[in-house]
C-alpha cells in the first residue's frame, strides 16, 4: 500500500527500487534498518535507513539515488509523524542524515518539524541540481522546436553523416527485453570515457525489478552493426527518467549521445505520453539544451539535542562539517 503510494510521486520511492538498495547498497559493517509506525496491523509509515560504525545513521541510498523520501500513509499524518519521531528519539542514535530531499516534500518537511518536537536540532544543506522538462501536453515536434537551433542542426546533421559513411540503426528494448539487451549497454560503457562499471549488481538488480512491471527503456544506437551509444530510462506514472548515458569514444565525431537521446525523447513524449522528463542528477551544461527547468535537492541533518551544551555544540559543528563535506 505505502510502495504503491509511493510511486506514484516518483519511482525512486518504489517497491523494486527499496528492494535493490536493501541487497546492494549496503556496504560492510552497515545495516538495514526500517523505521517503521505500525497501528492494528497496518503499516502507516517507513523511513528506510541504513545503521553504520559510530551513532549517526543514514538514509538507505545509494551514490546514483537521485531522491528520498519516507514512505507515509495518508491519514493522520502529523500523529504518524510524531510517533515515529518519537520512536527514533528512543534509539541509540545520536543523528539522522537524510539525503538527497527535495525542499517541497510534505513528508520530509513534516518529518523534520516533528524531529524538532522531539528534541532535534535540524539543518538542510544543498546537495546536487536536478533539470527537468514539463512536457505541458505538447508534442515531440513542438519540444524540439523550442530547443536551442544549434542542437537540432546538430543532431540532423550528424545523424546523415552517420548513416552515409557507416549505416547506422537505433533499436528500442522495453520491459522484459531489457535484462538480456543489457550486454549491449556494457559493451558500449566500457568503450565510453567513463570508468569501468563499479555498481554492475546494482544496475542489474534495478533493471531486473524495474524491468519486470515494465518500466525500463533501453535505447541502443548501432554504427557499422556494433553498439556505439545505449542509454538506460525509467518510465513510470507519467514521469521519464534519464538514468545512464554512454557512447563510445571512438564514435564521438558523430555526436551518437545527441542522436539517441533525441530518439528517446521522441518515443517517451508521443509514444509513452509523459508529462514530465528527469535528468535526475547533476549540473553539466549539456542538460540545460534539453531541459527547461533547474531544481535544488538537499540534505537534511538532525542532531539530538544533548544534556550538556558542550557535548551538544560538538555534535551541532560536526554535522555542520559533514553537510558542507558531501
């Protein structure tokens, strides 16, 4: 019930998705911990959070989590909140950090004021942007029109030089089809500027429990018949989110990023109607071309208030050293 609740806000808040992190995400030493507020046998709400050496404890995420938040059922949330708070107060924990959040959540911002009710010190630091598009209804077309001209013309003029001198082709994977594409994705990740994978049984597990309901797109451009460009998007409840980008760096004159991701762009607005697309992470000058829209997500710190002033400012400054570190 709260999963499903859940996602319908963003599919980083998803069952599949909490899944993953709990088998993956855990480093050693580290454990999983939900915090949870259970009345006649419902659930009514979940703050997963990952317990490490030392007593500040973590929200359950991983280095590609681009959103958090607690899970919450709909009624009676202020009395939810506050029993939950009061819960945490209890434990042997002497700070929460909670990352990445956005600064309209209802629950977070609920969260925190109950948190404060209990006896916490709170603070929010800024952590990452994240561009976005509302589609507004409005056609790939209309999209593209509105887009800088010297990325259309780009993208036009690339994509036949491509296809004159080496034929190209752009193959599309959903669903069930995605798990054994993935081959193709690796292959170009490994020939791409970027490091090796490091997350390989994060990434599979997520395509894996995202891929099952048929959330998963997958977008393969092919030069010469080989893979030199794959992208890996989410698509869920009306909302597109770009996850992880490549092309191989031998092919980069050609621009196959530009080309894919304006294949995709046009399949998730005209084919799967959504309203809104998420580059999730990050700043890169790329990403304004593409997006219209910049938002700011923080971390939010809370610090038990301890009996002694002394002990309390050390633990105060050391959060402030903390946020302002990651």
């Amino acid at each position: 019930m709260l999963f499903a609740q859940g996602e319908q806000d963003s599919i980083f808040f998803s069952r599949p998705w909490f899944e993953n992190l709990a088998a993956t995400a855990l480093d050693q030493g580290q454990t999983l911990v939900l915090a949870c507020v259970v009345a006649g046998g419902a659930v009514l709400a979940i703050l997963p959070l990952k317990r490490c050496a030392g007593n500040t404890w973590y929200s359950l995420r991983h280095r590609y989590t681009p959103l958090y938040s607690l899970l919450l059922a709909d009624d009676d949330q202020s009395e939810v909140l506050a029993c939950l708070a009061e819960g945490l107060s209890r434990l042997p924990l002497q700070a929460l950090l909670l990352e990445p959040v956005a600064d309209n959540d209802s629950r977070i911002n609920g969260l925190q004021r109950a948190l404060e009710a209990a006896g916490y010190s709170c603070d929010r630091s800024f952590r990452l942007y994240n561009w976005i598009h509302r589609v507004q209804g409005r056609s790939h077309a209309d999209y593209m029109a509105a887009r800088p001209a010297r990325l259309g013309n780009t993208i036009a003029r690339k994509r036949r030089k491509l296809e004159r001198e080496h034929g190209c082709a752009i193959r599309l994977f959903a669903g069930d089809a995605v798990p054994p594409a993935l081959a193709a994705y690796h292959a170009v990740y490994t020939a791409s500027w970027k490091a090796n994978e490091q997350y390989a049984g994060f990434l599979d597990g997520m395509v894996a429990g995202f891929s099952r309901p048929g959330w998963t797109r997958l977008g393969v451009l092919y030069a010469k018949g080989k893979p030199v460009a794959a992208q890996l998007w989410f698509v869920l409840h009306g909302k597109a989110s770009i996850f992880r980008l490549a092309y191989d760096e031998a092919w980069r004159r050609y621009s196959p990023g530009s080309i894919l991701t304006s294949f995709l762009m046009e399949y998730v607005i005209d084919a799967d109607g959504v309203e809104e697309v998420d580059f999730l992470t990050g700043n890169d000058a790329y990403k304004q071309d593409w997006m219209s829209e910049r938002r700011e997500r923080f971390a939010l710190g809370c610090v038990k208030q301890a009996k002694l002033p002394g002990r309390y400012g050390l633990l105060i400054e050391s959060m402030k050293r903390m946020l302002k570190g990651r």
